[in-house]
C-alpha cells in the first residue's frame, strides 16, 4: 500500500515537473522493518490479519509499546494502558471495576486481558462496539474516567520529546505526529501481544505431556465450552448471553449499556450478549465476566452450574446449565491451568526486554 | 499523503492542460460559505435565546456537522467535478467554509453533497484533517462520527425548568445526501456560493420535535436520532 502511494506520488510528481519545474522530488524514504510475527499451529489462525494501513514494523511495535507504558500521555501524568492493562495478569488489573483512572471514578466495566487481538475482527469491547485497535484506543485515550487526555495535547508533549519525534519520523511519513499515527503505534504492540506457549500449547505440540487429570479436564472443556469458548483462540469472537442476569437495568445516561450488545445492533437476540472472553491465561485474570463480578472461577463454574437466569436471549446450550460433579470441576479447573502461559507474560514483562 | 498524492496529480493534468491556449481557463476557483439561522435569525452560541418552530424557547451553545462528497454537475453536458478526501467540519464557533480551489472550468447547475461521513470514512477513527477524532466528533465506544451536534438548553413547558438539549446524530443510516440546482456559475469564473444552513428545519418538517414532550432530551441513536436526520435530509441546507 505504501509503495503503491509511493509509486503514484513519484508519477505524479514526474507528470507535474514535465509541466512546471517547482516540485521537489527528493521525499525522504522512510525505512522500516516490517515483519510477520510467527505464529503456533495450536492457535487454530489462519495467518496474521492486519489493516492495510497500519502494518506492523519493528521500529513501530518498539514506538506502540513505549507509548502502552507512558503514563505522561493522560492528563495527570499518572496512568498509562498498563494501568488497567498488567503484563503480569495477563494485561488486565486485578479489580472487579477500575477506580484507577484520572478521575478516580469507577468504570461500569471490567478491564478485559490484552492478547490475541489480531483475530479479534468481530469487533472490540465486551460489547463489540469498537470496530479495530486503531479506533478503539482513542477511547482509554480520552475518556474522563481512564486517562482523560486531550488528543491536541499528547501531540504538543510528543512534538517536544526529541527521542519521541525521531521514532515517529522514523515509522511514519508524515512530517507532524498525528493523532491517527500514536493509535497506529500502540495498535501494532498490541497486535503483537501473542499467547501461544501455554503448557495446553506443548500438550498439542507433542512437546509436553498432560496428567490424566488435565486429559479429564480437556475433555469436559470440550463437551460444555468449547462451543463457545472454541478451541485454539478459546473464543468464538462471537457475543452470547450466558446467563447472567434476568433483566437489565437501562438509565438513560447510560446510553444502554447494561444491554450488552444489543446496544450497538438494536437486536433483541443481542439483549445481555457480551463478547465471549479467551479463556487462555483464565487463572490470571480474575475477577471475571464483564462487570467483574466472580471472584473465583469456581464462582463461574457455580453459575453455570447452578445460576442461569432464563430469559428470551439467552444462549440455548445454557437453558438446563452445565452439570459437572466435584471431580470433574476439578479435573476442569486443572485443564484451565494448562492455559496459563508463563512466556508470554515473561517476554512482556516491562522489565524483562 | 492521498490528499497530496491527489493534489499531485490533479495539478499536474491541470498544469499541462494549461499549456494549450484556450479561451475559457482551464480552472476556476470556488469556495462555498455557509451561513445559520434559526427562527430567521443568524445563530449565536453567546447565550441568546431563540424561539423554536415548537414556540419553545431555546438557547444553542454548540452546533457542529460534516459536509462531505461535494459534487459539482452539469447536468446538460455530463461534466462533473467530485472533490478528493471530501470531508469538511462546520461548525458554529469555528469554520465556515469549504475552499474547493481551483476546479475544471464548466457550467455547474447542481451541487451535490452529504450531510455526515460515508460508510467507508464512518468505519473508523484513526484519521486526520476534519476526521482527527481531536474534534471531539468521534464516538469512542461504537466506531463511527456524530455527523451532526446541537446542544443546548431550553425551558420546559410543562415544568417550567431549564433542561439541557444533546442531539448528536450520526451511524450510516442517518448519512444524508443532497442535491441542490445552481445558477449563475460560468465556465472560468471565479464564484463563492453561499449555502444557508436552517435549524428550525431539523425540528420540523416532516417531524415535528416538541421537546418538552420527549422522553429523553439527549438523542444519539433511535428512532428520535432517526427523525432528526429525516428532517435535515430536506429543505435544512439550501443554495442561497
């Protein structure tokens, strides 16, 4: 795509110059490396989505992911993506509703783990509002409640830190740094944010073994989840309602947003259906669903136990629950531990590259 | 960079079509201007108190839209200029006009253009120019721009209190797309055309809004966000 505008720019320019001598066809040709993160076969993906125009490059992974940790880019100075977003929990925080943002208000949603986005191409937000990354980040960016920035004023600060403006010269073509460029940079990090070496991961590698427990376990997963939580991503990227709650509250200021989905389609099979969530990294990234209500995941395995609230939209493999005796909520328990993957919260450990 | 790969472009078969000598220019500039009323009266954002077509009173403090595609056609002769990368934030406070430069010469009788962002510019935000979500038109939590802000506050008829009013419409149903007869432009001629933008028009005709009645006074999405964009798909902005 870029050569492509290239290619028309030289021609254009060539095509003005036969006429009038006043263009400068010296543009700086910008130099990065683009690459193609590599990829298990036990993600279940075919190939690496990215839009066309933001493709990733070392230079700019290196840029998103300083930006990911710069707290100096909200309006106090004190949070940054990582805030809400921990590598060590899997990049989620730890709470059931952050109070951790610029205003120290509450948010009305749980903090969702940040990997294997890539594929996330039904849509972002536990609602699936947001369309890709580089829509989506302008949201955290500004919003009151999270980092409250003002986009003109990320700018400035950018502008005036020679280390920042070098890399953004170098990443992309454009003389002035962008709003568009700083969501384009962390877009990429995030892109590259990658679970695939859990010890499920070498289980099906044949790198590894499982213990009959975790073989039970696996199985269990397979016969109740996986239909949603579908093997390989352990999603559907699809949006359900699993139960949660009977009815839903709607205050008006709120725009709908205790209605799940149905408040970005205005579908009533979308009443209470949210994003269904990775369950890769899933002992990590508790408290869980999207208000963050379970602490444990022995209270998710309660609820669909014993705690589906029937109503019109709710997903039909839940109508009678999900019926597992105590050994086989353990031998559960023990596969969803074989989905932690260790390396991947090493490797992206602020400290650890 | 495709609005410079454009430009480029366009200004180099300009240039060379200027080589030969023909009586009419080549080019011819235009800009277009725009102008808002409400209740017959110029708008202003300083705390002044209109009358709307409800007989309710009303006092605006933000109004903001995007014009887009805009097309010039003759419609006699098939000549058309569509404008590149065409999206143009008006607002109240801030710019008013749409400098279209120097455009291929011909007897325009139609102009052509959006009230919104198309489908393809709605699907995302990580734009520049008027789409830089820094303009505080972009939706955060569902992708796309609001194509049209009023705010305000008005006096409840049946409370008699100060309440706010928030319309900010926008999603791709509500992208609208007018077509206006022109007169007076000629081929080679520098013209500045004056499109008046009406605000009685988007609580009437063919819905009429009684504020005081609704439900909600803070419209976005719905069938209300619906009605407002039915009404300024007509008779809202008119060539002067």
């Amino acid at each position: 795509m870029k050569t492509y505008q290239k290619f028309l720019l030289l021609t254009a320019i060539s095509l003005a110059t036969a006429c009038a001598q006043d263009v400068d066809p010296t543009e700086p040709i910008s130099a990065v490396n683009y690459f193609v993160p590599k990829l298990s076969p036990t993600l279940q993906v075919a190939g690496f989505p990215q839009p066309e125009r933001n493709m990733i490059s070392v230079e700019g992974v290196d840029l998103g992911k300083k930006l990911f940790f710069d707290p100096n880019l909200s309006a106090n100075g004190k949070v940054s993506c990582a805030s809400c977003h921990n590598p060590e929990l899997a990049f989620t925080d730890g709470v059931s509703l952050a109070e951790h943002g610029v205003s120290g208000e509450k948010l009305h949603r749980t903090a969702p783990a940040i990997f294997n986005l890539a594929w996330q191409t039904e849509g972002l937000f536990w609602d699936g509002g947001a369309h890709d990354l580089e829509s989506l980040n302008f949201g955290p960016l500004t919003h009151p409640d999270e980092m409250g920035a003002d986009l003109d004023e990320i700018i400035t600060y950018l502008e005036h830190d020679p280390a920042y403006k070098k890399q953004f010269n170098v990443v992309f073509p454009e003389e002035q740094i962008e709003s568009a460029q700083v969501s384009r940079a962390i877009s990429q990090y995030v892109r590259t944010l990658i679970s695939q070496d859990s010890k499920y991961d070498r289980w099906q590698r044949k790198e590894e073994s499982l213990t009959d427990l975790e073989i039970k376990g696996y199985q269990l997963y397979q016969k109740n989840c996986s239909s949603c939580h579908q093997e390989g991503l352990f999603t559907d990227r699809s949006f359900h309602n699993n139960g949660l709650d009977k009815t839903y509250l709607n205050p008006l200021e709120l725009e709908g947003l205790y209605q799940g989905r149905f408040r970005i389609t205005s579908n009533p099979q979308d009443m209470g259906a949210y994003k269904t969530p990775t369950l890769r990294n899933i002992a990590l990234t508790a408290p869980y669903m999207h208000d963050g209500r379970f602490q444990t995941l022995e209270e998710v395995l309660d609820h669909y136990q014993n705690g589906i609230q029937l109503n019109e939209s709710l997903a039909s493999q839940l109508t009678n629950g999900i019926a597992i005796n105590q050994q086989e909520r353990e031998a559960l328990l023990a596969f969803l531990a074989t989905l932690t993957d260790s390396l991947f919260i090493h490797n992206h450990h602020p400290k650890s590259n | 960079m495709k609005n410079l790969v454009y430009t480029a472009l366009l200004s180099s078969i300009l240039m060379c079509s200027s080589c030969n000598d023909v009586e009419v220019p080549a080019t011819m500039a235009m800009d277009i201007s725009l102008e808002h009323k409400l209740d017959g009266q110029t708008l202003e954002l300083n705390g002044k108190s209109f009358t709307l077509p409800s007989g309710e009173d009303f006092t605006p403090k933000k109004f903001k839209y995007y014009i887009s595609n805009v097309v010039l056609t003759n419609t006699q002769t098939g000549e058309m200029y569509e404008e590149m990368d065409s999206y143009h934030l008006i607002s109240e406070d801030g710019n008013k006009s749409i400098d279209l430069g120097m455009i291929p010469s011909a007897n325009y009788n139609q102009l052509t253009f959006s009230i919104g962002v198309d489908e393809v510019a709605n699907g995302k935000t990580d734009q520049t120019g008027d789409l830089d979500p820094n303009s505080d038109m972009a939706w955060n939590w569902n992708t796309g721009y609001k194509f049209l802000v009023l705010e305000g506050e008005f006096t409840n008829k049946n409370t008699t209190e100060r309440q706010g009013l928030i319309l900010h419409i926008g999603t791709n149903p509500n992208f609208q797309t007018i077509t206006q007869p022109l007169t007076g432009v000629r081929a080679g001629k520098a013209i500045s055309l004056i499109l008046a933008a009406d605000l009685d028009e988007l609580f009437k005709d063919p819905n009429t809004l009684q504020l005081s009645d609704l439900e909600s006074t803070t419209i976005m999405f719905g069938e209300m966000a619906a009605k407002v964009a039915e009404n300024y798909s007509e008779g809202f902005i008119t060539v002067k």
